[in-house]
C-alpha cells in the first residue's frame, strides 16, 4: 500500500547528492511550466502551482515509481480547457476554477474504481506506435493553443480547424513584440537544451525575459506579464457541488483519468526498466487518484506524469522520490517568499515554454524507428496523429484504442504461416521460405501457422493449409500440422480443422498433428476432433511424428492412398512411447500427457526444435 515508505527504509546515502540535484532542477523547471499549464487549463497562472503541492506529496509515499514526477501536464491541462469550454462555454473564472477541481475530484474516483477492481491490464492496450502518434498529436494540440498567447491574436480554441482559421483570418492583430520576445524565449530555450541540456532552461529564460520586460518598461508597449501570485499555501475544501452537469462530466473524467493513467505507467515503466525496477500497474490507480484527490480540494485541475520532468530529473541522477520531494519544498519556498519574482514573468515567456515542452514530446528518433521496423506499425502512428488534431482528444484516445485492437485482430487474423523442412547436418526444422537449404520431407508437408486459432481466423487458416498441401512439389501423402504456436483452438476453430481433414481426405492425404499442447490437446478432444483424426496420429514432438510417416512411407507404396489404415503406423506411434511410466500410445492418455509436458520443459532429449 506504501511503496514510497519502502524505499524511504531502505534508503542509501550515496543517492542523496544526485537526488538533491534532480529536485532543485526539476523544481526551477517544474515552477514556469506548471504555470504555464494552468494557463493551457484556461486557468490561472498560480493554480499550476497549487496543483502541484498536495500530488508531490502522496505520490512520493503511494507511488510504485521512483523517478516519475507527478503534477500538472499538458495532454490533461489540454483535456481540462476542452472539458470546461464542452460543460460550460460561457463560464466566468470563477466557474471554471470549480469545474476544474471537480473534475479533478472526479478523475480521482474513477482511479479509486480502478484500483478497487484490478483494471490494471487496461495500460497494455496501448501500442507503442498508437503512443507515438498520440503524443505527436498532443505536442502539435499544445503548439496551436500556445499561439495566441504569444502572437496576441484572438484565437478560437473550440476545434483544430477554428483554432487555424482564427489564426489566419485574424493574422493583422499580431502584436510584434509578444512575437519577438517568446521567439526568443524559444530561441534561448531551444540553445540551451542543445548546448547546455543540465542547465535549468526554462527557470534561466523567464528570469531573463522577466528582467528584460522590467527593465526596459516593456509592459507599457503592450507586453503582458502574469501579475500578482497570492502567496501561501492553496486554499483547501472542498469545491462547490451545486449546478455541476454530472451526466456530461463523468464520461470527461473517465477521459481524463485513462489517458493520465496510461501515461503514469508507460512513463514509469520506461524508467522502471533502467533501474530493474518493476511498475505496479494496479496500485498506480490508486496513486493517481491520490494526487487528483489533492489537486481538487487546494483548488488544482486533473494531474498525471510529466515525461519531461521525470527525465530530466533522471538525467540529473535522481533515483528515488525524495529528488520530489526536494522540488514540493521548493515549490513552497515560491509561494511563501518568490510571489513577486513570479508575478513578472511575461505571458508570452511561458507560452514560449509550452511549445518547448511540446516540441520536447515529439520524438522524431522514435518515429524513424517505427518506419524502419514496419510500415503498418508507421500508419497505425500517422492516424492516431491525424485522429487526434482531426478531432477532439477524447476521441483521439477513442481512435487511438481501436485503432491498436484492429491492428492485433488484423495481425491474428492474417499471421505468418511456415512450410518446415530439414537442413541436411543441422537438428530442428527450418521455414523453408526463410533458410533456402531447407528441404521438406518427400509426401511430407510439415505446416505451421503462427497465432492461436479462433473464429476470426479460422477460415484464413483451412484455406491457407490447403492450399500448402495441394502446392507441394512433391505429392503430399501425409499433412502434418505443427501446432506449437496454436496455443489456443475455439470451437469455430475446431470446426475448420475437421473440414481440413476431410477435405485432405478427398484428395487422399492423411492429416496428422504434433505438439498440441494440453489445453489445446483438451479443447479438441472436447470437440471430438482428435477422434476424427486418430488418436495415433496425434504425435508430442515432429521428430516422432516424421518417424512414423518415413516408417508408414516404408512400407506402402506412393501409388496408396496415405488414408489406408497402417499397422505399422500405429506400433511405432506405440514404440515412440515405450520408455514413458504409463507406456500408453493414446494421445489423451497419461504417459502421453507427461510426456509432453516434459518436452515443453525442456527435458526431452533430441532435435525437437523448430526453427523459422
């Protein structure tokens, strides 16, 4: 329940200075940007600052990560300004200052739900190229949202396509001072990260630009600056319940909390992997409801990770969350004594720091890897992209999730299928496709398919069998069907498998399968298919299998229909099992079972590997 407390137990010296380190850092990084994000929210510029206290906290003794850093970020500040402009477009500062901590209370109870239910499996529903595209997507959202804010032209933020079009149709507002000094920002920002990448960029830029603004009166020019920053701690209490649109909200924190929960662990992971550390999927619903329970009652919006933070905290040698810690006091030290400094940071300066962060989530090294590996895995990205900024993100994350389902039945339904042969000198068998030394047995089609058979695939897998077997060079006397990577068989399936070995049948070609495994072996016993087939033509490993046909092949001559029932089949079917407790020749038999299980363990002697 208290993993944080854990590690604090166990604590060694020697991760203080990096620790330390890490937290001032993140914290001279952290104070702009959560502002900044505040104001992404539709909020103001001190609320990031209150919704970051109370998350700091909790997670570091909740959390099962040690470096992830939690607080406001920028797809759920986004989420939030969406959300509040969808419940109430017409919602003054004080209205939206509530919706925001309601929904952040709200997020915090689906996260109870999660956790209470075990719905952690719901983080591996995302595929790494659907992240990519989702995050790319977010980055450009981030991007667009910032620009009014640091050209001053009147933008209309209700959609992707409004956003673009305020921007041209009102290009003649541009306030070329706001624009010149948040290029600048940018520019400053964007140097320092390429030459100076430890240094704390985004504190350095708006300490700058705010002496700048001050020192050269630049506010009377129309240069905006954030203002005064009440100083103290947030308020706490619990927001105001009346008039809230329940029906609308639930299903936009339900948003809120899946995308702030899979970034909380895919972020976690990532780090956790370096460290040999482990993530707990489950308790970091319970984390993150934590931190949104504390960002709603001191007045904060919905709360997730920040995959920039938690990295540079890394990069600085952070390794556990007292480098948090470290941070949420000096996040205190600004509300209580750094108010004024905060006051004069320009607007456009932390709108320069936004697009910075967005650029920062575009990882163009991630997207040339993704082309490499696969071009489907590089469209399934480019949609989710394009799903994202086409609509709003709520639908994104919608398009996002089917998308990657769609990929996987795609995949299951249509896998790779093999034609094995043998290597003259080598053990194992080959993918005849793949090695061009490989040799299928003569009247032999060993076949695999690669996915577990179910009724979405089924057909694909009876036609592409058939059609492995009547192509052969040689005629085909017997179809052995390798079923190692069949892990599963539904009835559907099933069904399919018998019409293959009939329709083999009619062309006088035995069917035959090897190294079924139990649940397998049971489904299609249950069915009744390995009746069908013949018990004695249910073989635990191929090299038993190839044995018996080379044995059977021995003594019939091709011109006989492979169907005839052999003796001599089923003795060595029989024999191949002599040296088992039970000695039983039935596939569904004790010995056999054992058998098999002892070949799946890597107990039996021989060349029983195949390889593609």
């Amino acid at each position: 329940m208290l993993p944080g407390l854990r590690v604090l137990r166990h604590y060694q010296r020697r991760w203080l200075r990096g620790d330390l380190l890490a937290g001032v850092t993140v914290a001279a990084y952290l104070v702009p940007q959560v502002m900044a994000y505040a104001g992404v929210a539709g909020l103001p510029a001190v609320t990031g600052l209150w919704a970051i206290v109370g998350p700091l906290l909790l997670y570091a003794v909740l959390g099962s990560s040690r470096q992830l850093s939690v607080g406001p970020e920028s797809t759920t500040a986004l989420m939030t300004a969406t959300a509040i402009a969808t419940l109430a477009p017409d919602a003054g500062p004080g209205q939206r200052a509530t919706l925001a901590a309601v929904l952040a209370l709200t997020v915090a109870l689906i996260c109870f739900v999660g956790w209470a239910t075990g719905l952690g499996f719901l983080s591996e529903f995302f595929s790494t190229p659907v992240l990519l595209g989702y995050m790319s997507g977010i980055a450009a959202l981030m991007i667009l949202s910032q620009l009014g804010k640091v050209s001053r032209i009147a933008t209309d933020g209700r959609s992707t396509y409004l956003e673009v079009r305020s921007l041209l149709q009102n290009a003649g507002q541009l306030h070329w001072q706001t624009a010149v000094l948040a290029l600048a920002v940018l520019a400053a920002l964007l140097l320092l990260d390429r030459f100076l990448p430890r240094w704390p960029g985004p504190l350095l830029a708006m300490v700058a630009s705010a002496g700048i603004v001050a020192g050269w009166d630049l506010t009377a020019v129309g240069i905006r600056v954030v203002g005064a920053v009440p100083a103290g701690l947030p308020p706490f209490g619990p927001p105001d319940l009346s008039g809230i649109p329940w029906r609308e909200m639930v299903p936009v924190a339900v948003g809120v909390a899946l995308v702030g929960y899979t970034d909380n662990v895919l972020t976690g992971r990532s780090f956790a992997v370096r460290q040999g550390a482990e993530i707990d999927s489950d308790q970091e619903f319970l984390a993150l409801g934590a931190a949104n329970i504390a960002a709603g009652l001191s007045g904060g919006f919905p709360v997730s990770s920040s995959g920039s933070r938690t990295a540079l905290g890394a990069a600085m040698g952070g390794r556990t969350q007292v480098a948090s810690l470290v941070s949420l006091a000096c996040v205190l030290a600004t509300l209580f004594f750094l108010g004024p400094v905060i006051a004069s940071f320009p607007s456009a300066a932390l709108g320069a720091v936004v697009i910075f962060a967005a650029l920062k989530l575009i990882d163009l090294r991630e997207w040339r890897r993704v082309s490499r590996f696969r071009r489907s895995e590089l469209v399934l990205a480019v949609l989710t992209t394009a799903g994202v900024l086409a609509f709003d993100v709520l639908i994104g994350i919608a398009i996002a999730v089917g998308l990657s389902i769609i990929d996987l039945l795609r995949r299951l339904t249509a896998p790779a299928e093999a034609v094995l042969g043998r290597v003259p000198g080598t053990p194992g068998m080959y993918d005849t496709a793949d090695t061009p030394a490989a040799q299928p047995v003569p009247g032999l089609v060993v076949y695999r398919y690669d996915a577990p058979l179910f009724f979405a695939n089924s057909v694909d897998f009876r036609r592409r069998a058939l059609q492995a077997a009547l192509s052969a060079e040689t005629p085909t006397r017997w179809f052995l069907l390798n079923a190692e990577a069949n892990g599963e068989v539904d009835l559907t399936a099933g069904d399919e498998m018998e019409q293959l070995r009939r329709m083999l049948d009619e062309h006088g070609i035995r069917f035959a399968i090897a190294r079924l495994n139990e649940e397998a072996l049971a489904q299609l016993e249950r069915a009744g298919i390995i009746d069908a087939v013949g018990r004695d033509y249910v073989f635990p490993t191929l090299p038993t299998a190839i044995s018996a046909f080379e044995e059977w092949a021995a003594g019939h001559p091709a011109d006989e229909p492979a169907d005839a029932e052999s003796h001599d089949a089923e003795s060595h079917n029989a024999e191949s099992h002599a040296d088992e407790p039970d000695g039983g020749s039935a596939a569904g038999q004790p010995g056999r079972r054992r058998r098999r299980r002892r070949h799946r363990a890597g107990d039996v002697s021989g060349p029983d590997v195949t390889s593609s």
